[in-house]
C-alpha cells in the first residue's frame, strides 16, 4: 500500500517533468530559438563588457548630474508610492471584506484597483505619455497608479488577516464605524502595511529606472543618453550607481521592517 | 415578560446552510444569575452566545433583552450598555498599549473626535487605572499588549468589560487557550468582578468542574437543543455521562 503510494508519486513527477521537456522543446521550436549560438554568445557579451563597460576616471566629471538625477528619481517613486499608498488605504478599508461599508461599494473598489494592478507601471507609462508627454509627471502618474493598485490589494490582504477579532470586539463595546476603523483597524494593520509600502519603494526605485526611459525623465532618461551615445564609462557608472542606491534603500528598509514588525 | 427576567429565549431557531444549529431553544435568565453553558464540541453553545449579543439573527423565535424593544437591539449603543461580550481569542489590538484597550470599553458612549484624541491622550486615564487594578495589572497601563501574557491579556479583556459595564456579560470559552491555573485564576475572577457589580453572566466552559464551581446554573447544550438546565447543586453524575456521550455508544 505504502509503496504504491511512492511509486504513484515517482511517476507523477517523471510525468510531469515529461510535460515540462516537451514544453520546452515545443517552444524552442515554435521560436526558432538557436541554443547553441545562445550559448556561444555569451562569453563574447562577457568579454565585451569587460572591454567596455565600466567607468573611468574621465567618466566621474558627469557624476554630480547622475547623482542628481538619481536623486529625482528617487524622490518621483517615493512621492508615488506614498501618496499611492494613502489613496490604496481607503480603497482597501471600502474593498475589505471585514471593513467595507457595503457588497456594493466593496466590489466596486475592488474592481478599481484590480484594474490599476493589472496594468502594468510601463504600461501606464506608455498610455500616460499621450497625455503628459516627456516629463517626470507621466512617470510619477504611472508610478502611482501601480503602487495603488498593488498597495490597495495588499492592504485588503493586511486588513483581513490581523483584524478579524477585534473589529467584532470593538463591535461588541458599541463602538461606531469610524471609531473601530481608528481604534483597531489602522494600529493593528500599520506594522504590515509600512511593511508593504517599504517593498513597493523598493520595487518603485527600480521600474523608474525602466520608466525614465519611456518618459525621458530622470535616472533612466541620463542612462540610455549617455548609452545611445556610446559614452559606455559613462553608462556604467550610472548603472553602478543606481546598484549601490537599491542596495542601499533595500538595507534601510530591512532595517525599519525589523524594528517596526 | 416578568420583571426579574434579564433575558427570555424563546423558541429560537438558528438555520446554517440548511444544517440546525440552534432548534426551538427556551430558557430564561434571571438578574444576577450566573449560568455555564456547557455541552460537547458543535452543540450550539457560540452560536447561542452570539445570538444573544445580536451578531446572529435568529431565523425563528426571538430574544427578549431587558427593557430593550426589538428595534432597540440593532442599535449597538444602547445594547453595548446592556451586554459586553468577552472571548478565547481576548480579541485586543496588539499593537496598541494596554490603556487603548482598555478604554475601548467607552468607545460606545464616546464620540468619534474623542476616541480620536483619546488614542493621542488617553481620556478618563483614571478609569482605565482602577479597571486594571482589579484586575491586578496596575502597572502595565502603558505596556505593549502584543508583550503580556495570554493570561494577562485575558486580564485585559476583563478591565475593559469593567470600563464598559454592561448589565449582562457573555463569555465564550473565556480560558480554552489558557493552562489550567491560569484558567481557574481568570475564571474566579471574572466571576468575583460579576458579584461585586451584580451583573448577569452566561459563559460557555468545557469543565464541568469550573462549571460547578464558579457558577449557580448550567444549562447543558447537545445538537442545538437544550440537554438540562438545573441549579448547580442538582446536578447528578449521570446528566453528565450522558451529555458528553459519543453518538456512536448511544
């Protein structure tokens, strides 16, 4: 009995690695994907970057405009994310199914920021530009209505998990909508929620620099600038700088999750 | 309904998916009686508990509460004067300190910016102090409840049931997650908080020894329906044997 269990076992993961080869192979196919010469290639792309892409001495004269435009590109996704995460606060307390004041409005909220989630932040950005053009607005706008749209479900997630019991509680002492939202929603969910909002700076500083880009803003407008003009000491001083920065950011906000949490 | 009836279950019915929770169940409650509802896991016994606190309308029958009208019982103002509820999981905000907790037993009779400042600057900061020197936790006022123990928070619960002072109290499992002495110690002191302020109590226990002990009624639940209902003292060992039984021996 036990060992029919196993061998049952063995041959549903042989069958599905099976499925996983076949898969892969389809695609390949389907693609006309090259292994070899992907394989090949890369060394050369190694030896390339080696060659090219690293900053020089020369290269540190443009450092004050990187480090400037980095830094507007930090406070864009910081701005976003915060006022995204004030906005995603009421949304999910009305989406929240422990808080929300009726069906009604619950799925209509919902509704809302699963659009704005599903949208993806290069996305908004594409979509923004025809109405913002290239500024750091469209990229701060795009920013914002992912952070919203993630925060918003994340926090309903939040509010469900910590808040069940005492919201009854509250409930039970005769205590008014408002007041259970005050007295026990927010405090027990505010850990959780910095949580969250820390994380989507993090992942915000990070699609800004895909942003900017597209939105000819900021730290990403400065790399691709000096990409396109083949200034690569340059370019990878930018890159380098914006890998010390998310490390950075990621440090200080491990730090505020352990003291908070 | 006669005068010193606090309250009056009257056939009430309580449907969940089509499966009886509560079936045509009666009894009434006199002022100052302290009743153990006890009975084996599924008899109905929170689901009675929540019906009276209103979170459940019943689908047949109804409860009578003091004085109160039927249209009275939706409004949790009024009720929270009447009935304070207490439960296994304490149900506290962790987060906050003790004296939060405590002073939301007055969240009902205060209005929304005074809650608000409260949680800034503790309103009636005296009260929340004398509920939790009863309850033997004077210096904790501004400790993090998430750091007390679980018999401590239960402790808390009680203090805030103090500051709210309801006429009838409704406990659920009130020390199922806690360790023997630490139940007894929470248990003999709610009881003792009940005598002093000449409340109603009607808790849900899985001891039949607590049960004897602590209270003067018990009423004995089994699939929904009302198993016994005697004074303490006239409860026999074979009314028990029976509760408890398994289906499966019957």
């Amino acid at each position: 009995m036990q060992a029919d269990f196993f061998a049952r076992k063995r041959k549903n993961s042989l069958g599905f690695f099976g499925i996983l080869v076949a898969i892969t192979v389809g695609a390949i196919v389907i693609t006309e994907y090259d292994i070899v010469k992907g394989f090949e290639s890369l060394p050369r792309a190694v030896t390339w970057a080696l060659g090219n892409f690293y900053p020089t001495q020369e290269s540190l004269v443009k450092f004050p405009d990187i480090l400037s435009s980095l830094i507007e590109t930090l406070l864009v996704s910081i701005a976003a994310t915060s006022i995204g995460a004030v906005f995603a606060l009421f949304f999910a307390i009305m989406g929240s199914n422990t808080t929300r004041v009726n069906a009604f409005f619950g799925s209509i909220s919902r509704v809302i920021a699963t659009l704005f989630r599903n949208i993806d932040v290069a996305a908004w950005a594409l979509i923004l530009l025809f109405s913002f053009g290239q500024s750091s607005l469209t990229g701060y706008f795009a920013l914002f209505f992912g952070s919203f749209g993630f925060l918003t479900r994340a926090f309903v997630e939040t509010i469900d998990e910590v808040s069940g019991g005492s919201v009854e509680a509250l409930r039970a002492t005769g205590a008014n909508y408002a007041s259970i939202i005050f007295q026990s929603v927010i405090p027990s969910s505010v850990p959780q929620m910095l949580s969250w909002v820390l994380f989507m700076i993090e992942t915000n500083i990070r699609s800004a620099t895909l942003i900017g880009l597209l939105t000819g803003s900021g730290i990403g407008f400065t790399f691709n600038l000096y990409y396109k003009s083949l200034n690569y000491d340059i370019a990878s001083l930018v890159v380098v700088t914006i890998i010390v920065s998310i490390l950075l950011i990621e440090s200080i906000s491990n730090y505020v999750r352990r003291v908070i949490l | 309904m006669a005068s010193e009836n606090i309250i009056e279950v009257q056939n009430v019915t309580i449907n969940f998916e089509g499966k009886i929770a509560l079936s045509s169940l009666s009894f009434s409650v006199k002022k100052g009686e302290r009743i153990a509802l006890i009975g084996p896991s599924g008899a109905g016994k929170t689901t009675l508990l929540n019906t009276i606190a209103t979170f459940i309308k019943p689908d047949e029958g109804q409860i009578l509460i003091d004085e109160l009208g039927s249209s009275e019982l939706d409004d949790r103002k009024k009720l929270s004067r009447k009935i304070g509820m207490i439960r296994q999981q304490f149900d506290l905000v962790h987060q906050l300190p003790v004296v939060h907790n405590v002073l939301a037993g007055k969240l009902g009779q205060w209005g929304f910016f005074k809650s608000l400042w409260s949680l800034i600057f503790p309103q009636e900061k005296s009260l929340a102090l004398r509920a939790l020197e009863r309850v033997g936790l004077k210096d904790k006022l501004y400790e993090k409840t998430a750091n007390l123990s679980g018999g401590e928070q239960q402790r808390v619960a009680l203090a805030r049931l103090l500051v709210q002072s309801p006429e009838i109290i409704l406990a659920d499992e009130p020390v199922a997650s806690l360790d023997p002495a630490r139940a007894e110690d929470v248990l003999s002191m709610l009881t003792k908080l009940v005598i002093e302020e000449n409340q109603t109590l009607i808790t849900s226990l899985h001891s039949v020894e607590y049960a004897k002990k602590y209270f003067t009624r018990i009423i004995a639940l089994r699939d929904g329906a009302v198993f016994f209902d005697l004074p303490v003292d006239e409860i026999q060992a074979e009314n028990l044997a029976s509760l408890y039984q398994l289906k499966e021996h019957m």
